[in-house]
C-alpha cells in the first residue's frame, strides 16, 4: 500500500479532506481496522476476566462477555466517526482511528477484580463521567503540556506496561488464579502463547508492509489454528448469538462509585495527552506541519464525547491509537474519509453479536501469547519517550521516588490496607501515585541538585527543568 502512484498527487495525499478512489480508500480503510482490532477488543476480554466472567459457553456472565466485545468495536467506530467527520468544534477532521485504552486497565481491574457482573453498573457509570470530564480538558489542554515532559509521560506509559504484563504471562498461563483454570501453567498452555510469540516475531522481522504490520494479528491467526487442533476452541456458542443486534443505553444499570470517577477523571488527563501528541504525529507524518489549535482541541473534544457515549452503552473508555498513527506515516495517505471508511466496517462488525462471539472463541492462551508482545510494546514505547529526559541527578531522584511508590503500591497492595476504600483502589494502580508525584516533584524542585556540578549538567539543558 506505499505506492501511492494511483491513490492521488502528492498534494492531494497530504490534503485530509481529500477523498481516494473507493476502490483504494476501502482497503486502506480496512487495512487500518486490522493494525488496531486485536488492541481494541483486549481490554473488555480482559475486564471481563478480571471481573470473574467465564469463558466457557456455559457460563451465566459469558454472554455479557460478548456484549462487551461487541461494544468495543461499534463504539471504536462511532468515536472515530466523530474524529474524522465531526461536528461544529468536536473532531479533528483528520484521519484518527479511536480504540478501547488500555491506559485505564490499571485502574479498572481493581475496580472489578472478582466482583462479577455486580461491578459493572459502578465501572461504567465511572467511564461515562470520565469521558464527560475528558471532553471538558478540551477547553484548555494547551496549558496543560508544561506540567507533562517527558520525564512525566515516559514514566506513565512505562507504569502502565509494567502494570499489564502480569496479566499477559497469567493469560499465557491459562487465565488468571481467580477464574479457577485447572490446567493454570500447564505446559499446553504455554506451548500455545509461545507459539503466537514466535510467529509474531517472525513476521514482524522478516516480512514487509502489511504483513508487518499485522504480525500481531497472524501470531494470534497461527495461535488459533494450533488451538483448534489441540482441541482448545468451542465454537459452541457462535451458533446461539444473534446475526443482529443493536445497544441498550445503560445495559449494565448505573451506579455511582467515588473511586471510579475519580480514577476514570485522572487517568482522563492522561489519555488527552496521549491525544495530543497522535494528532501532533499525524500530522507532521501526513502533512508535514504541526497540529492546529483547533485540531488539538477537537481531538480532545471527539475523544471525551466518544468515551462518554460508549459508558453509556456498556463500552470501556475510547482513545486515539498510536498504531494508526505511524501507519499514516507508512502509506503517505492523511485522507480522513479513508479512516471514516475503516469506521463503518467497525459499526458493522459491532452489530453483528456472532462476530463478537467469534472473537470470544480465541483461547486465552493465544490471546496471552499476544499481549505479552503489546504490554511489552508498551513499556517499551515509556523507555523511548525516557531516552529523551536529561538523566542530570534531579531527574534520577525524581524517577527513582516515582517509580519506586507507585510500583511498591502496585505490588504490594495490603500495605494500604487500612486506608479508605476509594483512596486505596487508586492508590494500589500505582499509576496514580507514580503520575501525581512526577508532575509535583518536577514542578516544586529546582533546576538541579545542591551537590550536582555545572559539568554533570548537559548544556543543552543546563537552567532548565524537563518542561
């Protein structure tokens, strides 16, 4: 898809409002939907996991699984509809495709770690005021940049990977402790996550283009096949789900929860930023320009209005994908309508519950196997942004108090034990913590340490804090 000689001239490539052939934006639409769809769905398979949802057919709470499934694909797609078509100033017009974060997982697992559907009502209630208060960032998220370096974000994304890759090796595993898996750890179950991990590496090293770019996808494609032979796959309850079915509005009821409001609203400054910086990377990637006020201020708008319309419906929070992003940059085309193209196929696959029971067949052995590779990805991505801090002293205390709280809570969680309830829920994700002290400690220190000499300090950022 990098030869553009017969998509359009090379000003109409980098114009957003540019519409290709249908013959050439379809594909490229679709080709879009399948760099994200694995990301997407993940995190409702593994809130619903977290919660205590079976993943057998005979489960009560499985269809509720599906549901879940289902939404985080419609709404992936409704919430990139804002983005690209938009609405007076909600939506960048640009080529942004919208996905379920996995940034909130930290916060949204404790909130449900082995209380059934039960938690569902507070969960989303959360995400729905969460999203109204992300949309509400959108008046004044340009002031918000200073307080965010990259000393701030890289320790964030990094918190974050390092918060999800237990459940990826618990998945690999056979599930997690809680959901009661006999063969927990068997050597069949991790055969099978090996296997997805082998062929994804495989594929993104010695392939090109698309198949590159999908290697998650194939891994997961391969995983699924041995599965199926091993005898791991039930398609039992594919043949029960409806060919049709469209959202109820407040599908799990609504439940007012202190600490997921305050959680989802935290954790909303986060995913803003992370906004900001896609539309910056869309367009200098697409267009070769920097981001417009008025585009940064509609992402942020489009991406609370999404997340808050998808709490509504019993879909997890929504964000802009960073995947996509580079993608862009790959196939040279910024056109929106090719993204919005992607979108429908996603509202489509949404309505259809037997995708979505499909999509809930994959053993969670083969899903492991890729989310070890994409929470990796993930604190992988934290180290990079890390690579451009000045590592002078200050910046090393600052990490190292940030760092070593939020992860000592995270691990060790009855040490908070005889805190309040909401204060204990968000101070355990060791993401809060590990943020709110990063952003404080980076603002009040000086410049640099009392003992720290001129010559430790590089030039370049000699009188500078990481800001």
């Amino acid at each position: 898809m990098s030869n553009n000689a017969f998509v359009g001239t090379p000003e109409q490539l980098r114009d957003p409002n540019y519409t290709p052939p249908l013959s050439m934006a379809v594909p490229l639409g679709i080709q879009h939907v399948l760099a994200m769809f694995v990301s997407n769905v993940t995190p409702a398979i593994i809130v619903a996991g977290a919660a205590g949802f079976g993943f057998g057919s005979n489960s009560p709470d499985f269809p509720q699984m599906i549901y879940m499934i289902q939404m985080a694909m419609l709404f992936a797609g409704v919430a990139t509809l804002i983005q690209t078509i938009g609405f007076g100033p909600v939506g960048a017009r640009l080529p942004i495709v919208q996905g379920t974060s996995f940034a909130f997982l930290p916060i949204m697992i404790p909130l449900v770690a082995g209380k059934g559907v039960e938690a569902m009502p507070a969960l989303f209630t959360g995400v729905f005021v969460g999203g109204l208060f992300h949309a509400f960032l959108g008046t004044f998220i340009g002031k918000l940049r200073f307080a965010l370096p990259p000393l701030v974000t890289g320790l964030v994304v990094l918190m974050i990977g390092l918060a999800l890759v237990r459940v990826g090796i618990q998945y690999a595993a056979g599930g997690v402790p809680a959901m009661g898996t006999p063969a927990f750890g068997s050597l069949q179950s991790w055969f099978v996550a090996i296997v997805v991990i082998v062929v994804t590496l495989g594929v993104k090293f010695f392939t090109r283009g698309m198949m590159s770019i999908a290697a998650v996808l194939i891994g997961l494609l391969v995983g699924y096949v041995v599965a199926y032979f091993m005898g791991m796959v039930n398609f039992g309850n594919v043949a029960k789900a409806a060919s049709f079915s469209v959202p109820t509005p407040f599908h799990f009821g609504f439940e007012f929860s202190l600490a997921a409001v305050i959680g989802f609203c935290l954790m909303a400054v986060v995913s803003a930023i992370e906004t900001v910086g896609d539309v910056s990377g869309i367009t200098k990637g697409g267009a070769g320009r920097e981001a417009t006020a008025d585009e940064i201020t509609g992402a942020t708008y489009a991406d609370g209005l999404g997340t808050a319309v998808a709490g509504m419906f019993g879909s997890l929070p929504n964000t802009s994908f960073s995947q996509n992003v580079g993608l862009i940059a790959i196939t040279g085309v910024m056109s929106r309508h090719v993204v919005t193209c992607g979108a429908i196929f996603l509202i489509i696959a949404g309505l259809v519950p037997k995708v979505g029971a499909i999509i809930s067949t994959v053993p969670i052995q083969v899903l492991g196997g890729g989310v070890i590779v994409m929470f990796g990805m993930v604190a992988a991505a934290g180290i990079s942004m890390l690579s451009d801090v000045d590592w002078n002293k200050r910046n090393l205390v600052i990490f190292a108090v940030s760092l070593s709280i939020g992860l000592g809570l995270q691990l060790e969680p009855s040490a908070l034990q005889h805190m309040p309830k909401t204060a204990s829920i968000l101070l355990t994700s060791g993401l809060l913590p590990a943020a709110f002290l990063a952003i404080v400690l980076n603002l009040i220190l000086p410049d640099h340490l009392p003992d720290e000499s001129t010559e430790e300090i590089s030039g370049g950022m000699a009188g500078h804090r990481d800001d």
